[in-house]
C-alpha cells in the first residue's frame, strides 16, 4: 500500500470504523483512541496490507483493539476494586490478629503448635508430623480440630465486638 493509498484508506473508512467503535463502547475518547491505534497499526504495517482488503483489515484491527482496551480496562476495574477491598479489610478489622492470636492462646498446646506450623510456616502435613513425633492422621485430627475451635471462637460476636 502507498502513502497515497494509505491517505485514501483514512479519508474512505475513518469515520465508519469510529461510528462502529462509539456504537460499542459508547465513549468518545475511547473510540478515539481504538481508531488512532487501528491507523497506526495499518501504517506500520502498510507494506504487508493490500489495498484491495485494506477496508477488511481496519475493522477487523479496530475491532481486536477495542476488545483489548474493553480487556485492559476490566483488569484495572479488578484491580482497583482488589486494592480498595484491601484497604478498606485493613481499616474495618484492624482487631481481627488479636482476636486470631486470642484464640490460639486458648487452644491445647499441641493443636496451637500444629496448626501454627502448617498454617503459619507452610509445612506439609508429612513435615509437621516429623516436627512434632506425630503421625499424619493425628496431625490432620489435630488440625481440624483447631480449626473448628477457632472458627467458632472468631465467629462468636462478642469475641469480635
């Protein structure tokens, strides 16, 4: 494709290709942008481009690259909506450790030591049973157990309040 081609394919199809963009995504700027990138991207590639199915070519890269941007955004609506959940987790149970660490006090010593190793430093249920002269299936009992007491413990309002 020519420059003088190229001149030609923004002058014939620009609008189109906006129109059908704003039609989806409903926001100008966006589609602004959709259509800057779907122009750009033909220009880098205007030597591979026939100029026969150059109309092809900018819908189907307008189209692509507004489904990258609808993409694109959803992650960052994800994310800011992780980061605020975050935020406001750490604002609303800033008491929520004391409690957990209230409650593992109240725990038997060798339910507090096995749930501390498997849940706190991450060691198989093989591993802790070596730690602590446990078999497995006593260690899995005293985990569950744990567990449940302190589920129930953290779930009991006036434990929280």
């Amino acid at each position: 494709m020519t420059p003088k081609e190229y001149n030609h394919c923004v002058d014939e199809y620009a609008d189109g290709a906006y129109r059908f963009i704003l039609h989806n995504i409903k926001d100008h700027d966006e589609s602004n942008d959709v259509i800057q990138d779907t122009f750009e991207k033909l220009w880098i590639h205007h030597e591979n481009v026939n100029f026969t199915k150059a109309k092809s070519y900018i819908f189907t890269t307008a189209y692509r690259t507004m489904i990258d941007k609808i993409r694109k955004k959803k992650r960052e609506s994800k994310m800011k909506e992780h980061h605020l959940d975050i935020l406001s987790d750490h604002h609303e149970y800033t008491g929520l450790k004391n409690i957990l660490q209230e409650g593992l006090d109240k725990l038997p010593e060798i339910q507090r030591m096995v749930i501390m190793l498997r849940d706190y430093e991450g060691y198989s249920y093989k591993e802790v049973g070596e730690i602590t002269n446990l078999n497995e299936s006593q260690v899995k009992v005293y985990i569950y157990r744990a567990r449940l007491f302190l589920k129930e413990f953290i779930g009991k309002i006036e434990n929280v309040v």
